[in-house]
C-alpha cells in the first residue's frame, strides 16, 4: 500500500509541474567530470530536467522513471525538441527487464564507459530497492565510467520542507560509502552540506559523491 501512495504522489506531482527544465547543479557538476564518457543513464529521471540537459550537452541518454506521468513529460519534450541521442524507459528501479531494456537503448555504446546518474531518488526508495539499485549501477558500470549520487542526508531529516509530506528516508552518507564498497564502488569525490539543492527557501542538507569500479 505504500508503494501505491508513493507512486499517486509521484504521479500528481509531475501532472502538476509546468515542464520548465532548468538543470540541476549537480548535472552541470557532472557534465563537469565526465571527459572520456559520452553515455549517460539517469536512474529516477523524473520530468527530464537532467537528462534533457544531457542530450542538449552531446551524451546518449538513457532516462528511466517509474511514474507513467514523468516519462510521458520526457517523450513529449523529446518530440518538441527533437532530440535524437535520448531514451526514455518507464520502469520500476526492482523491474527484472530494466537492465536489458537500458542496454537496448544503448545499442553499440552498451559495452562502453557510463556514467550512472541519480539525484534525489535514493532517498525516494526503500533500502530494499536501494540494494537493488547499487546492484543494478554496478553492472551498467562494468565497462568503466561512474556512479554520480546526490541525496538527503540524515541531517535534513528535522528540516522544514516546501513539498507535502510523503515517503522520503534520510540517508547516512556513511552508511551510503560503506554499502557502495559491498558493491566493490570505491568513492572517489564526496561532499555534504548546504547550498546544494536550494529550493525556494528550503536549502536541504544534501551529499554529493562520485564512485567507480574498484581497481
């Protein structure tokens, strides 16, 4: 029942957003780090605000987004604005054919370096479906490239926030590093803190980390 409640809540707020897509700061950070990479799959897209970002900065994309509302907000601004380098899959990140489904997309670059990129979505799931996530990261990555989170810390937990309240889980960022070495991710960049996801004048407490393959 409560995955049913997280996807009405997901899919009325996407119904609802005026489909302006202004990139992240972490996506521009990103961009910013991925020199020999070309491929990127953003996990937990949303409306696209990132992954269009992406297209428009020359990768191949991949977006995957759970909510029916969101994908079809991605599809629709793919046809506006003609991007040819861009997919968009709707699938639940525990769904046994995502993998296949994002290497299909892929076609030839699917052997070739990625990044992996998810903001604001490890907190949106369960630690169930975060496992299932890491396990999933780590097969994209197994011909190289990395893993780009950005998400709630446990600070923010007691935060005044502007959205309506719903499913959210307030990560430990050491707990996130340790479960990545479970998965052989090494974290090569990490930082938390204010001034990252600024919201109107909500400024959540948020970590940024970047992990690769352990050598």
């Amino acid at each position: 029942m409560q995955i049913a409640r997280q996807l009405d809540y997901w899919e009325g707020t996407y119904r609802r957003s005026s489909g302006v897509l202004y990139p992240s700061q972490f996506a521009v950070f990103v961009v910013g780090q991925s020199m020999g990479i070309d491929t990127i799959v953003d996990i937990g897209c949303g409306n696209g605000r990132d992954s269009s970002f992406f297209s428009r900065s020359g990768f191949t994309v991949v977006g995957v987004d759970g909510s029916h509302e969101a994908i079809a907000q991605c599809k629709k601004n793919l046809t506006d604005h003609q991007y040819s380098n861009a997919s968009f899959l709707r699938h639940e990140i525990s769904d046994a054919s995502m993998l296949d489904a994002v290497q299909s997309c892929l076609a030839e670059k699917a052997s070739r370096p990625k990044i992996v990129y998810s903001r604001f979505f490890l907190h949106a799931i369960t630690k169930d479906d975060q496992n299932t996530f890491l396990a999933r990261s780590k097969a994209l990555l197994a011909n190289g490239g990395f893993l780009a989170l950005e998400f709630r810390t446990s600070k923010d937990a007691s935060l005044p926030k502007k959205s309506e309240p719903h499913f959210r889980r307030y990560i430990s960022s050491h707990e996130i590093i340790s479960s990545l070495r479970d998965y052989s991710l090494s974290v090569s960049y990490f930082v938390e803190g204010f001034g990252y996801a600024n919201y109107m004048d909500e400024d959540p407490h948020i970590a940024r980390l970047v992990a690769g393959h352990t050598q």
